[in-house]
C-alpha cells in the first residue's frame, strides 16, 4: 500500500501554471529537470512554489527558468541566505535544446512553463512552445469556457429535476 501512495505523490503536480494556456497557443511539450538547492527542495515540498509569472529563456545554449518564486521557509538554515526569484537552470539533451533554439528564433514560439511535478524523486518542469494569443483569442477562450460551465449547470439542474418527476 506504501508504493501505491508514494508512486501518487511522485505524479502529482506541484504548481501549474494556469496562466499559460490562457494567454498562449502551447503546441509542443517537453519535459526538463531543475537544478535546485536544498533549501528550494524543502520549501516546495512545503508548497511554497509559485509559477505564474515564469518564462525560460535560452542562454548560451542552455535553457533557464526565470520568473519562478520560490519562497523561503522560516526554518532555513542561518548559514544559507535565500533567493525567492533566482535564476534555476532546466536540464535536457543538446538535441533537444538545439531543436528548441531553432523553433525560438526562426518561427517566432515562446517557451513557457506548465507546471512543476515530481518524476522519480526528482522535481521536473513541463515546458512548452508557445504563440502569444491575440486579444480576440482570449474572448474566445473566456466563452468557451463561460459555456461549459453554463451547460454544466443546465445539465445539473435538468438531471436533479428529471429525478423529482
């Protein structure tokens, strides 16, 4: 039964980022580990992460997540001087990275985080290329998701009122 919990938390998203599917097209996505101190690891065991406001820029051939804030835990140690927004290196094949570079700058995609999740013991982010969405795509996303709310609640009240009859 403990294998079955621990392969639960092992899936389970740490922090998403919400914000992404609603002001992007995301196309393709790939999966990248995070180099982390170890007081960042505690505080996102902690739930202390927070992803909205992220974007991976690409230096020097490498990939880096700015914009993720992880927030200290009172109970750091007092030798360690932590930093909410610092700067953390994503890690994935060179193949990959280079195939990222290509799409980035000739065809104009963005990388953007989707969430953070453990894979293996390890603390991994779910990237993925993006286009900006324009203002008339934003409105159409809000309807279609005023309406599936909206026809959720008639299906609900049709179902519960059928059931009285």
């Amino acid at each position: 039964m403990q294998a079955a919990v621990i392969a639960t938390l092992m899936s389970a998203p740490i922090a998403e980022n919400r914000r992404a599917r609603f002001d992007y097209h995301l196309e393709e996505f790939f999966e990248a580990g995070v180099v982390l101190e170890g007081w960042e690891i505690k505080a996102i065991r902690a739930g202390q992460v927070q992803l909205t406001d992220g974007y991976v820029v690409i230096r020097d051939g490498e990939l880096y997540l700015i914009g993720c804030r992880i927030n200290a835990l009172r109970s750091a140690s007092t030798h360690v001087h932590p930093e909410a927004d610092r700067t953390k290196k994503l890690l994935m094949h060179k193949d990959e990275i280079r195939r990222l570079i290509g799409k980035v700058e000739q065809r104009g995609y963005t990388l953007v985080p989707v969430n953070l999740h453990y894979r293996g013991g390890r603390v991994k982010a779910e990237i993925a290329l993006a286009k900006g969405k324009a203002q008339h795509d934003k409105r159409e996303t809000e309807k279609k998701r005023d309406w599936e709310r909206e026809r959720g609640r008639l299906m609900r009240t049709k179902v519960s009122s059928a059931g009285r009859e």
